[in-house]
C-alpha cells in the first residue's frame, strides 16, 4: 500500500510537494486499518484520493511524477546508458531548476507483515545524485542503503550498507551500478530478494488511466485478458457484470473462438440479445467504461494503486461516484487497492448529484502560483471543513483554491473587446 509521495522539480512541480494517504482525524469511515502504528497512533490508509485544481494547475503531472519513478526504477539499468541523459524533465520556467536535482520518494507497507519501507532517489541529467532505502521490519528504521554521488569527478560515489538490515551479495549490487543507474534496479537484476521484493512494487503498481491515446491500448489489453485462458478465469464474469450496471443496455459478450473478436450482447425488442461491433456501433461511452474496466479489476484482484487522470471526463458523475465507493467497498476491494484520481467534477463533493463519497481527508487541491509553480495541498489545509458543510459549493465559490479566477462572462468580454479593438483599427 501507498502511504506517501513525495517530489520535486518535475514538470510544474518545481518546491517539494506531498500526497499523503494516510488517513487523518477527519475521515469519516472510508480509511482501512494496516495494524501498524506509528509515534503510538493507529495508522489507517485511504483507498482513494482525489486532487482537484484548475486547468493547467498541475494535477496530471502529480500522477506524471508517480508513473516517471516507476519508469526510472524500471527502465534505469537496461535504458539509462543509452541516452546521452537521464529523462528527466525538470521545472521548465527557472533556468537555474535545470541545475537542480529532481526527488521522488515513496513510502510504503509491504507483504502479509505490512513492513513499512521508504525509497527514494534524487536526479540531475547524468547521474544519480542520492538514494536510499528504509525498513522497519520491528518498528525502528533500519537503512539497508545509502547513496550519494560525491564530487562530479568521483564515478563511483560512495555508498553505504549501515547495518545488518540488508543481506547478500552488497558489493557485487555497488561494483554493477553505474552512476546513471538505480542501486534498487540492479539488485533486483542480480535477483537480490530484499531488494526484488519492493522493485516489484513498481512493477506491479501505478497503472496510469487516461483519457489520451491510450483507451485503444487499455482495449486491445483488456481483450486479451478475458480470452487468455491463464488469465480469463473470473475476469469475464466481473467484466459483464461491472458493464450491465450503468444501464448501458449490456447483457452479455460473446468471443470468437478464432480471432478473439470481442462483441457486446444487448437487449433489443426481439428475444435474443444482439451483438454489436465493438468499435462501429459501440457508444464512445461503452467503449470508454470497458478500457476502464480492464485496469480496475486488475488492480483490485492484486491489491495495486491506479491512477485514473481526468476520472471525469470518460465517466459520468454517479458512474464516476461509483467507482470510488468500489474501492471503499471491503468486500470487493479486500487487498485494499487504491486509487489516486484528478477530476474537475465538482459533483462528487456532494449532494447535488450523489452522497459525498469521499471523506474530507481524501481531498486535495493543486493550484499554480504566479511562477507558474504547482502547489499541492489537503484540502483541511485550506480551511477546516464541517463534516455537514457543502464542500461542493464552497469549492465551486473559492473557499478552497483550485478553481479558475474567472468572473461571470469575463471570455466574452475579452472577444468583444478585441473585435472592438479590430473595428476601430
């Protein structure tokens, strides 16, 4: 489970910015209990949070940021030492931010134990600079590493193994590492079990839902999961029964044996239910939910973290309100899996459309500073919100941050403004 992100210098992110999902005084039943406890508190962690924010605000690059580190703990070892750089993409509107290092840093509970780790890195465009990896298997923390670059003419750096925390080949993991590559990618390439077990983390986590050329992709994926025989087991079923309950007129889906073409079943005012070509008569909106689909149950069966980048623009609200209460659902979402989602869907702050389904702490709030620097804040931070008050209007009035400074009709007065401008000339 995600407890928190922390980064800096990434796109508009440029001062260092803080997710938490841990849950606070303020949740009102949708945190799940870890059975850790932290400064002698229960820590209990949200299913899901929502960041809200203006156009441009920086909300999709929060989900840029967790999806880059995934891709550098990934990709580092084979794909770094190709590039003439490191890919990084530091904070674009400061020219001195290009000298500055780029941090990413997760904190996490792991396996049956839910051990609580904290890895960590920092980048500039040849190396990398630091890095570091916390356990606390007993509740103390133990550093199974230590990295710092040293000066820039030091290839190797210097990195330490305090401890016994950390076991196995150490030397051989430091002596393969390359200063533009990750300590945590080759030791998982050298199969180091400690060090394997949260690189798989990443492997199997912050599967990135948007609403960009990537719907075709998520289609043809989730295609080959329910036709794949080591991995259609149940996943149909769930499939049919998530697509029957929006009302979007399923019934049922049909395969072909051969080509593995998928056709939706609906009911007409005959008997039998018909099949539609998927892309031809299927609504933007079917289509949409199904690509959707594919990641969710995939997420809940492995208890992983999804992010869903503009939540509002593929799923109406009360479908968008449903999804989320999936994920607070123990039943159905037993692992727990999560879910981090922005949106500009004011509705689902409640009542106007549906209940609130999400808790005061659940909520966050991006907002571009006259630097063009996103900031990241709670909600709570903002103003301390009655559990009875209408988030919804107050957020839509200001009270929060995170909307256009906009006033009434302000964009047709600019137009008629120029047209005067352009007539008079």
């Amino acid at each position: 489970m995600l407890l928190s992100f922390r980064v800096a210098n990434h796109r508009s992110i440029r001062d260092e910015q803080e997710l938490s999902l841990v849950a606070t005084e303020l949740n009102e039943g949708t945190a799940r209990d870890t059975g850790v406890r932290s400064e002698g508190r229960d820590v209990s962690v949200l299913p899901t949070v929502g960041i809200y924010g203006a156009n441009a605000s920086g909300k999709s690059n929060i989900l840029s940021a967790l999806r880059f580190m995934r891709k550098a703990v990934l990709d580092s070892f084979a794909d770094w030492g190709k590039a003439p750089r490191i890919p990084r993409e530091p904070f674009a509107l400061a020219a001195e931010a290009q000298d500055e290092t780029s941090l990413f840093e997760v904190d996490l509970l792991l396996g049956k134990r839910r051990v609580r780790y904290t890895y960590g890195f920092e980048l500039s465009d040849d190396r990398v600079e630091a890095e570091w990896l916390h356990a606390y298997p007993s509740g103390r923390r133990q550093v199974w590493f230590d990295r710092e670059a040293g000066r820039p003419e030091d290839e190797g750096g210097e990195v330490r193994f305090p401890g016994t925390g950390m076991k196995g080949h150490k030397d051989l993991i430091k002596e393969s590492t390359r200063p533009d590559a990750l300590l945590l990618t080759v030791g998982a390439t050298l199969n180091h079990p400690q060090l394997s077990a949260v690189h798989r983390w990443f492997v199997d986590n912050l599967w990135l839902v948007s609403t960009g050329s990537d719907v075709a992709a998520r289609t043809a994926w989730t295609r080959d999961r329910i036709t794949d025989p080591r991995t259609s087991s149940g996943m149909r079923e769930r499939l049919v029964a998530l697509l029957s309950a929006p009302d979007l007129g399923v019934t049922g889906m049909t395969v072909d044996p051969e080509s593995g073409e998928v056709r939706l079943l609906h009911q007409g005012s005959g008997s039998e239910a018909q099949p539609l070509d998927f892309l031809e008569q299927e609504s933007l909106g079917t289509q949409a939910w199904f690509a959707f689909l594919g990641p969710l149950l995939h997420v809940l069966e492995r208890g992983g973290v999804l992010l869903a980048d503009e939540l509002d623009s593929s799923l109406h609200s009360l479908l968008a309100a449903e999804v989320i209460r999936l994920f607070h659902d123990q039943e159905a979402n037993p692992r727990p899996a999560q879910l981090i989602f922005t949106t500009h869907d004011a509705t689902l702050l409640g009542p106007s459309v549906a209940e609130r389904p999400l808790a005061r702490d659940q909520l966050w709030i991006t907002v571009k500073s006259n630097s063009g620097e996103t900031q990241l804040y709670p909600l709570t931070a903002a103003r301390k919100a009655r559990r009875d008050e209408n988030l919804e209007r107050r957020y839509l009035h200001g009270h929060y941050g995170g909307v256009p400074r906009l006033t009434s009709g302000e964009l047709a007065r600019h137009i008629a403004t120029l047209d005067e401008l352009r007539t008079s000339a």
